[in-house]
C-alpha cells in the first residue's frame, strides 16, 4: 500500500494517495510481527520513507511538515536499526525528501545540512541520482536561486551527479 501511495501522489491523485498511505499505517498497526524476513519483509523504516515521498509529493503546507515528520522518523529508524536492515539508497531518499521538504519550507540550512548527508556518499543508485538532479533543478527553478547559499548547493548536487559512474569489476573470473 505504501508503494501504491507514491504511484498515485505521482499520478496526481491526491485523495487517493492519502486514503492508501492511511491504509498502510492501518496495516502495519494490524500486522502480526514478519517471521520471514529479507526480501518478504517490508520495514518499517522504508514506509515512513515511502510516506515521506509520497506526502511531499502531494504537497501543500501541512502535507510537507509531514513529509518532514515522516522522513526524520524514517531516518531514525534507519540508523537505529542493525547495518544488515539499512537500505543506503531508502536512508539517502529521505534525506533527499527532507531537503526538499526544508527547501519547500524557507529552511535553506536544514536542505544543506541533509544534502551534505547524501553528497558524502560514494555511489549512488540510479534513483538517488534522478533525485538530486531534480533538486538541483529545483535549486535553480526556486526563489532562492539567486541566494549564494542555494547557488553553492547547487553546484554540490550538480557536481556529483555529473561525475562519472564508477566502473563495475565482475565479481567472477571470466
């Protein structure tokens, strides 16, 4: 339901994207504890980053502090949580949502204090990329795109997502 919710805050569908994110907090209060975990488990770290995409997505002013609510808690989880449960590329979507979030909000220092959580990062996924250069435009489209602040994020966004991608080394002789 979690996913769900992103798919249709993405569509455009707000009414529907806040009634599924409902249902899926509804689900998770209801659910038993998950005996198998790994790839059958769905944590509860991811839906708070799940919902902090999708509320901020649907936008609007009490949606974003939400979104702000959501991916901070997604966050603590996440680094509250053993290494082996931590997903980097979910952890480095909340900071990016709460950048976005800050940004949406006036707080030009609280976006830079999450990017730099996310830049200092080796190698990013793919989604982790389109993001930040979708906030890169998002710096440079806002009405801070002229601040000497927001002009330095800028460049640190655009920086790493310009580099190169690192090359992959088979992990079997050939």
């Amino acid at each position: 339901m979690s996913l769900e919710a992103r798919a249709l805050a993405a569509r455009g569908d707000r009414h529907e994207a806040l009634r599924s994110l409902a249902l899926a907090h509804e689900a998770r209060s209801a659910a038993e504890r998950d005996e198998l975990a790994g790839v059958f488990s769905f944590p509860e770290a991811k839906q708070w980053t799940y919902a902090g995409t999708t509320l901020l997505t649907v936008g609007g002013r009490e949606q974003v502090q939400l979104a702000i609510t959501a991916s901070n808690r997604a966050v603590e989880l996440y680094q509250a949580g053993p290494e082996g449960d931590r997903s980097s590329g979910d952890l480095h979507a909340a900071h990016l949502d709460l950048a976005t979030a800050y940004l949406a909000s006036g707080e030009v220092e609280g976006a830079d204090a999450e990017l730099s959580e996310v830049l200092g990062a080796e190698e990013y996924t793919a989604s982790i990329t389109i993001r930040l250069r979708n906030l890169a435009t998002l710096l440079g489209s806002g009405p801070y795109r002229d601040t000497r602040s927001v002009i330095g994020l800028r460049e640190r966004v655009r920086e790493m997502t310009d580099r190169p991608a690192p090359v992959s080394r088979p992990t079997e002789p050939r």
